[in-house]
C-alpha cells in the first residue's frame, strides 16, 4: 500500500474467531473469542429494508473493510469483525489484482 493510503486505515477494528472451549460439563463447544485488532478503512456498500409479516422489518447491510494484507492475511470466512458496537460477519475476501498489499473483506453487518 503507499504511503499517501495508509491514513485511511483510522479505525481499530477487533477479529473473532471461533475457538474450542470445554463448558462445566467438560464438553467442547465453540465460542468467539477476540484474535486481534488491526487499522481498517471501514466502507458502506449498500443497504436494503425489506418489510416481512407481522409487521418485521429485516434490513441487510453490507460494508466493504480494507485492511493491510500482512496483517489480515490469516482472516477466514468463518470469523467475525467488531467495530464499535456493531458486528460483521464475512461473506467473502479479496486481494484486489493480487498484489498481496490490501484485503477487502465484504461484510454483513449483524443486527441484534
């Protein structure tokens, strides 16, 4: 990435991923737990409401994050993204014309 991009990474955001863990009954079970955090560029793609029966609302948002590719190059599919109080989960990775400089993770953000 040059030098002159590196200041759009101005938000620290928190990866999670999945890891074993035994309950008090001594079975393994998973939970996300926090792996690191890392300067992202944080991007809204698009966003739909669709109303549903019974008066629900299910919105879909989707953000695009860029981080460097050094630091987010172990990121999978199957981790989630915390910035702030919001949650994304990944749908999927690119390395724009690979050239291992950037990640642009497309995310859903996950509304509670």
């Amino acid at each position: 990435m040059a030098k002159r991009q590196t200041n759009r990474l101005k938000h620290k955001i928190d990866v999670y991923g999945n890891t074993k863990v035994l309950n008090e009954l001594n079975e393994t079970s998973y939970e996300f737990t926090k792996i690191k955090t890392l300067s992202a560029e944080i991007v809204p793609q698009t966003g739909s409401l669709q109303r549903q029966q019974a008066e629900t609302i299910l919105t879909n948002v989707t953000h695009k994050i860029i981080v460097r590719y050094s630091a987010g190059k172990d990121i999978t599919k199957d981790m989630q993204i915390q910035f702030r109080n919001h949650r994304f989960e990944i749908k999927y990775i690119l390395n724009p014309y690979f050239k291992n400089e950037t990640l642009e993770i497309f995310c859903q953000e996950v509304l509670e």
